[in-house]
C-alpha cells in the first residue's frame, strides 16, 4: 500500500502539531505540501518537514495531494472544505466543521450529492483514552444508567477578538459532540448563563445546561481565562455509581499552559485512524459531516439561549445518535426533557453570527 500524500491548510499552532506528527508519528502518511495566508509562517513549517514543500493557495494544495487536513481559522472552514469534496479528496477539519448552521449544512449536501464519504472533523476526544475508558464505563453498565455529566473546560487566556459566541462555537463545540459521543443520545435542549461583567464583548466564564434525549442533564462550564492553567475534567453520575477523568496535572501538580500535552495521544490516534482508513478506502472511524453539523446546531441553540435568556430546543432533525458508537442503540426516552415554557427552537439554518 503506498503512502497517503498528505496537504496541510493552516500553519498556526493546529496545522503545525497537525503536520508535525503526520510527518514523524503516523505510518503511511508523507507529508506533501503545506500552505497558509502566511506565506513565512507556511515557508518556515515546511522548514521542518521531510521534503515537503510550500503551495502558493489553497486551491493549488488540494489539487496535488491525496487528502487534506484543515486548520485554518475557523470562518474559512466551510469554503475550504467544500472545494476538497468538490475536487473528490478525503478532507479532515479541525473543529468546528463551520461556525454556522448553514455552513455545515451547505457541506452535508454537497458530500451526500458527491455519492462518499469525504468529510470528517476533528473532536479529538473521541480518541482520547482516558475518555474511552469513560465511555466504557457507561457501556459496560459499570456507573448505571448515567443521569448527570459535569464538563469542566478550563484555559489560561483567550485568543485575540474572542466573544461570547465564539467561545460557544470553537471551545464549548467540543462538549457538544463528546456528551451525545458518551451518552449515545443527542442533545434536545440548551440553557446558557454567565456571571455578570462583559470584556470586549466576551462573558467569561459561561455556564451551560444540556438536557439529551434520554432524560441525562449536562453541565457545561467554558472558562477561557482561568489563568492557572488548562483544564479539562468531565464526570458521569449514573444510578449505580460514578466515573471521571484523572487530573490534568502532572506528577507535581502542575497544569499545562495549553491543550496539547493533555490530548497529545488523541491527535495522533485520530490521525493514525483517518490515515488508516484513506488509504484503504473505508469510512473513516471519526465524527463525520452530519455529526459537525449536529454540534453547530447545539452550538446555535446554546447562542440562541444566550441572546433570548431562555432555553432553546435543537432541532429535531438533529436528534440522531452520532456515528462511531460501535452499535450500541440510543438511549432516548420518549416524553422526557420536555422544554419549559418559553424555550425557544432555533431553526436548523438560522445564522449564528
């Protein structure tokens, strides 16, 4: 089998790791050609890579590799992946597959209309071992039927120009995939609330209620400027027990300044596993199109929540058990959850900025 002849789209911090673990960790991947608006940035990554070279677009990328990872800044998302199914190339987005509802809607069709699967996103966590392991518990019947998740994502600053609504659709995107991943239920309801104080049109931190389809209640905590450190806890109350992920820290105690120590392992499991199956021309084991589109639908709702003061429903087109949940049947309870007066449903193309 030859090797998979791979482009990067996006030299910031996710192309370069993304690049760098292609080129020196995942078997059967060479790295071909890389490419960002920064001409130096993309010059400097193809720098420390194995023969690869510099392509002066995007379009010129796509064009000459076999498949293409996208971590370019999130509003260009959408366009870029649609020219890789356009072009019949296998295409892994970095998280969110599109800010908005009808971005990643507009993906979906376009994919279904190219008769394959071309599209998978970039929620890590499902690779994560340690939330494997949770999962496991769940499906394994060790904690009982889960009845509440506490999701607890921490960082020491924000990027530049963060706002409310981003810090929804580019962090808080990732608990929107990883609980329906755990629970194997979708989510059908959003509350949003945040303390008071407002910097540079950011409320941090913000607090989320989710309530899925199966009766399961969620809490969601983003706090993009902890300071301390990076966070990530998550923890299933069920009936029969509890389960949680160990510490962020290290054997002293101390937390990383960024994610990439903590999912180190995932990035290059969910790479090695999407590599894997391009090269053999079978369904990639990672969230596909439509589960992107479920999460920026969560995503919507959770803004729509924040905008109204009220809670808001997820579409009911949404309500569908995400892929990769090796066979297990949703837990979905027929006349649970059901939304309190008021609770607003967002309309599956209703724009989120």
């Amino acid at each position: 089998m030859t090797d998979l002849c791979l482009g990067v789209i996006g030299a910031g911090v996710m192309g370069t790791d993304h690049a760098l673990l292609a080129d020196g960790f995942v078997s059967g991947v060479r790295v071909a050609a890389v490419t960002d608006v920064d001409h130096d940035r993309a010059a400097a990554l193809a720098g420390r890579l194995d023969g690869a070279r510099v392509a002066g677009s995007a379009a010129e990328l796509i064009d000459s590799v076999d498949a293409v990872v996208i971590a370019s800044a999130d509003p260009t998302h959408a366009e870029l992946t649609l020219a890789a199914v356009a072009a019949g190339k296998p295409v892994l987005c970095e998280k969110p597959l599109a800010p908005t509802v009808a971005e990643c809607a507009g993906i979906v069709a376009a994919e279904e209309a190219a008769g394959r699967r071309l599209v998978s996103v970039g929620f890590m966590r499902r690779f994560d071992p340690v939330y494997v392991r949770l999962r496991q518990s769940i499906e394994d019947g060790t904690v009982g039927r889960p009845v509440l998740v506490h999701c607890r994502s921490r960082g020491v600053s924000s990027a530049p120009g963060a706002t409310s609504a981003s810090s929804i659709t580019g962090s808080a995107i990732h608990e929107f995939d990883t609980v329906p991943w755990l629970l194997s239920s979708p989510v059908v309801e959003v509350a949003w609330w945040a303390p008071d104080g407002d910097t540079d049109g950011l409320r941090d931190p913000q607090l989320m209620l989710l309530r899925t389809a199966d009766g399961a209640l969620t809490t969601v905590e983003v706090f993009l400027n902890a300071g301390y450190g990076y966070d990530i806890r998550c923890e299933v109350v069920g009936t029969a027990g509890t389960a949680e992920l160990p510490p962020s820290t290290d054997v002293v105690g101390r937390y990383p300044a960024d994610w990439r120590p903590r999912f180190a392992d995932a990035y290059r499991l969910e790479l090695q596993a999407w590599a894997d199956a391009v090269r053999r021309d079978e369904p990639p084991p990672l969230a596909d199109a439509r589960d992107g589109l479920r999460a920026t639908q969560v995503a919507a709702a959770a803004i729509a929540s924040m905008e109204s003061g009220v809670p808001a429903a997820v579409p009911r087109e949404a309500h569908a058990a995400p892929t990769a949940t090796r066979g297990r049947r949703s837990r979905r309870v027929v006349g649970r959850g059901r939304l309190p007066t008021g609770a607003k449903e967002v309309s599956p193309h209703e724009p989120t900025d």
